[in-house]
C-alpha cells in the first residue's frame, strides 16, 4: 500500500510541474532561451518566480494575496490570443514573439480588489515589479533593479528604428 501510494504522489507531482524546466522565449522578436517554474499551475521564468515568491509572502503579511492568473506564453500560445484580438474575440494582445509573457517577465494578477491594486501600486515596484500597460491593472512585469522608463524608452526607440510593434501583454 505504502509503495503505490508513493508512486501515486510521484506521478501527480510530475504531472502538475511537467510543463517547467526550458522553453524558447522571445524579447523583441528574437528567440531566446528561458528557464521555467511552475507556481501554482503557471509557467513562470525562474528570476520572475523567485521574486515573486517574495513580494506575495510580503503581501499576506499584510492581508493581500496575490495570485498569477497567466505567466509565460509560448509563442503558440501568444499566436492564439493575438488571433482571437485581431478578431474581435479577445482582449489587447501583442503579435507573436513581442509579448513580454513571452519573454517570461509579465505576469497577469488576479486583482480583483483595490486592497490589492493599492499594494501593488504601493510596493510591486520594490520587488522588482511595475505595471506596464496603461489600462490592464492586473498586468505587472519583472524588471528587476532596471530603470522602467529607461525600458520603456529604449523599446520605443528599438520599434521605430526597426518598425517592429509596441510590446503588450
């Protein structure tokens, strides 16, 4: 009993983080290579988890959870979403391989509360986290210690030298 209960837990773990480990990521329309977790059923950069894991404990402490409603897309993934939008059939989506999910650094957040926007827009930024798309609250990207509006500043001038379009979600 004990052996098939174990080969049972081993199984269920491996299923549940199958999907972590290596992908093909995209920055700009480039391809690169990205290292995975998984948190809570979602694909997330390793760096991006990691801080994360972070500022949520720090969030609970203070009586907000956090939760990841989508981390990395694949560009299949991301192809699918900009094809629904372009349709009609979906929210904002950025063209395959310019979504910042695809680099692993945006995460779209379960905030269904001011309690947590507030938190976010009060702290995120501490962690590492900003909110990057003007209208979407949940979407917030890891940028580390980086300057945002440098970021900011330097896709813009990367999209018009090279007519490549505006990275969304």
């Amino acid at each position: 009993m004990t052996r098939v209960l174990t080969l049972v837990v081993a199984v269920c773990l491996a299923v549940s983080t199958a999907s972590a480990g290596k992908a093909v990521g995209y920055v700009a329309g480039e391809k690169t290579p990205i290292k995975l977790t998984d948190i809570n059923g979602k694909d997330v950069e390793i760096r991006t988890a990691k801080a994360f894991r972070v500022m949520a404990k720090a969030a609970r402490k203070k009586g907000v959870d956090l939760k990841i409603r989508s981390g990395f897309r694949s560009f299949a993934k991301q192809e699918k979403l900009y094809k629904q939008y372009r349709r009609g059939q979906g929210n904002l989506a950025a063209p395959p391989g310019y979504s910042n999910h695809e680099s692993g650094r945006a995460l779209d957040l379960y905030v269904t509360d001011h309690k947590a926007f507030d938190w976010l827009q009060e702290h995120g930024a501490t962690y590492g986290f900003h909110r990057t798309v003007p209208g979407e609250a949940w979407h917030w990207e890891y940028l580390g210690n980086e300057d945002k509006d440098a970021i900011a500043r330097d896709s813009k001038k990367t999209t018009k030298s090279k007519s490549k379009p505006k990275q969304t979600s």
